[in-house]
C-alpha cells in the first residue's frame, strides 16, 4: 500500500523540495487518480508574503490534510505545492478560490483576473497525463535550492574565514626589513589577545580549559603599516610570522603574570620550535607545567616542509608539549592524519555546511576521535548544538567568549590564564 511521506507540517530544515521529489517519485504507480495545484505565492509582493501571510495560506487545506486527501509543500520560495486525490478536486479548487481572495489587491491576482486565468496565480497538474511534467519541475526544485544552498555556505564560509585581503601597497623585502626593525623595538604587549578553549558539556556553562595566546595580525598592521596589503606575498608574510614568534617567546619570557605556569597555547612556525628563543622559552616554563601548555602549528607549514615537522614534533613531544593542528576545513581532514602525524589535537573550522549529510560527517569525525577535536571560530549557538550532536566537548570563539564573559562565575577570567 501506497504510504505518504511526513507531513509538511514538519520543520522546513527536513527539505521540503527533496521531499516533494521523493513524494513524487513514490506516486509513479500511482498517479491515475492523483492531481496537484502550485501556488506561486513567490510572485506575491513582499508585503502579502509575510510570515503570518504564509501561515494562514498553508493552513488552508489543513482539513484535506487532516482527511488524507491532499499533501502539502512549503517551498523555500514561499511557494505552495499540492498533491492531491482526484476525488477532492472540488474542495482544492474552493482552498485556491479562498486563497485568492486573500490576495486579492496583489498585482499577481489582478493581473490573473485581466488575462482570464492565465495561471498567474495557480499552475494545475492532472498526474495521469503529466506525471513527467510534475517529475522534471520537483527536479529542478531540488538542483535550484541546493544551488542556492551551495551559495549561501559559499559565502558564510568566506566570511568566517575573516576579512578579505586588504587592499595596499604590496609587501616588499625592503618593506619586510624596515617592519621587522620596528618590531625589534616596538612595545608590542597591547595586541596581544587572548580567546578562551573551553570545555562544553551538556547545559553546563563553558569551563575555560586552556587560553590561545597571540598576536592581532590586524592590528599589527593597522599600527606599523596600515597602507601595505601583508597578503600580496606569502612567502614574506612567512618570514614576517617567523619574526613575530620571536617576538611573542621574548615576551613571555619577561612577563610576571604566571603566564608561563601553562594552560595557554601559542601560534608557532615549525622553524621556530628549534630556535635559541624557543630554547631560552622552554627553560623558563616549569617542568610540570609544559604539559599544559600547546603548541598549535598551521598545515601548510607542516607540509611545506614534513621533515623539520616530524624533528620538531618529537622534540616538543619529549619536552612534555601538546601539539594541534590548526584551521583544518572537513574537507580537508581526509588529507591530514592526526594519527599518523602525531599531532595531539586538531582545530576545525566551523562552518554552516557541517550539519549536510550529518552522518556521513559524523562518522568521519568519530574516525578521528572527538575528543581530540576543537571547533574553532564559532560564532553562534549552531556550532556548539552540531559540536555536541557529535560528540565534540572543546570550543573556541566569538560565542564562546560572549558565554564565558556572561557568566558571572568567570568575570576576570580574561586578565590572565588559569594558575
């Protein structure tokens, strides 16, 4: 026996396109005594599609519903598409009557009435006969809004990724050699940041587990070159990083808030864990507290060069600290073996995309182990509920910052790390 799928009833996140297709595809043997009605509510005026617009017109072949004559689709359009049995036609036709008079003062409706009901307002499908006409249009419903998708996430990832590259006159090796005499002696302690990795569990409030310490790239730049696009080459933005390392170690070394007591994080090249100044670093940390203390590497530098990796990662292992791969992408994760590689811990990039084909995405992340995973630049709740659907417990962020400063148990948290 012929069985509906859910009711459209259902929360639009479920898809209703790809549960048009499917529903589509199930009345193949079934089509003799079916028909449907698309009601192109998307060619409404904005203000007669509103959500209350909207709720009042799907609920109004909520009793055919409710009688198992008909099924409803709310489109991502707004757009209504009904299927329904031959036998209720009478009653479907008084719902798009009692809809039209609804939007009666809209152009869509007006411009209907003048042309004699050229199907404006509403398109209707005898399946018998036009089974494949409706088959082809719920197809290209689901391409459209899976297009439209694809956009979307294309563009929330490009913002989560930061601002575009500024834009300036380019970087140049003199430009490279006066920055890095200016760093020599600028003060650079006032742009030093600090972001909370905490644990989240359950409803539980973020307990900080460990503080990432660096420098404002940003704001460097804003401060000693503000002109100058630091982008437009990336072998010479490496060289400037390197510098700043050194710069960040020398500082720790000098600093007297116990910052070097652990739980902190520093961003480091791999060329700069066997310097002398990472030397003199390592001998003023506290041989207990090394392993609280992580040491988060880029991939690209990794790869670039995997054998110095390999070199440092062993010394830094013998030494007690932790190492994380830093700003991984899911799509990226099937290249990069934390395993094999040895890395301890890993940051992914939250972004939107993550909650498609979650199972597929589950699995692959349980492959490498939840626990050893951080989600990192989260900026909303969405994060943290995909995060714990997961399995995963540590988080950083914009949002993970604003709960840490809400809760007033860790007021002050920020001034320095966990002694």
């Amino acid at each position: 026996m012929f069985n509906p799928p859910p009711t459209a009833s259902q929360p639009r996140s479920a898809g209703q396109e790809n549960l048009l297709l499917d529903y589509v595809h199930r009345l193949e043997r079934h089509r003799q005594d079916r028909k449907a009605v698309h009601v192109h509510l998307s060619g409404l005026q904005p203000q007669n599609r509103r959500e209350h617009h909207m709720r009042i017109a799907g609920n109004t072949f909520e009793n055919l519903v409710k009688l198992m004559q008909a099924q409803v689709f709310t489109l991502a359009n707004s757009d209504l598409m009904v299927i329904f049995k031959a036998q209720a036609q009478d009653e479907m036709e008084a719902a798009v009557v009692k809809l039209r008079f609804l939007f009666s003062d809209d152009p869509l409706v007006l411009e209907e009435q003048h042309s004699g009901g050229g199907g404006n307002f509403s398109t209707w499908y005898a399946l018998d006969r036009e089974y494949e006409v409706l088959l082809t249009l719920a197809q290209k419903m689901v391409q459209d809004e899976a297009a439209k998708r694809a956009a979307t996430n294309s563009k929330a990832s490009a913002a989560s990724r930061g601002p575009q590259k500024p834009s300036g006159s380019p970087f140049t090796p003199e430009l490279l050699a006066r920055v890095e005499n200016s760093l020599g002696q600028a003060d650079l302690a006032n742009l030093m940041r600090r972001q909370a990795i905490c644990a989240m569990v359950g409803k539980a409030p973020p307990q900080p587990v460990f503080h990432e310490l660096f420098i404002s790239i940003a704001d460097l730049r804003q401060t000693l070159f503000p002109s100058v696009n630091v982008n437009s080459s990336p072998w010479l933005f490496q060289q400037l990083t390197e510098t700043l390392d050194r710069r960040v170690l020398s500082m720790l070394n000098k600093h007297d808030d116990r910052t070097l007591e652990g739980d902190i994080s520093i961003n480091l090249n791999v060329s700069t864990i066997l310097t002398p100044e990472f030397l003199v670093f390592d001998d003023n940390v506290k041989a207990g507290m090394r392993g609280t203390i992580v040491l988060e590497l880029q991939k690209v530098d990794i790869f670039a060069d995997l054998g110095a990796y390999l070199f440092a990662r062993d010394f830094a292992h013998d030494r007690g600290y932790r190492i994380c791969i830093d700003g991984l992408t899911f799509h990226q994760l099937p290249f990069v073996d934390r395993e094999r590689l040895g890395a301890d811990l890993i940051k992914l990039i939250w972004d939107r995309s993550l909650t498609e084909e979650k199972d597929k995405k589950t699995e692959a992340l349980r492959r490498i182990g939840v626990t050893r995973i951080i989600m990192c630049r989260c900026d909303d709740q969405a994060a943290v509920d995909f995060g714990h659907s997961v399995g995963i417990t540590l988080f950083q962020g914009r949002h993970i910052e604003s709960l840490v400063q809400g809760d007033p148990r860790k007021k002050g948290l920020r001034a320095r790390p966990r002694p």
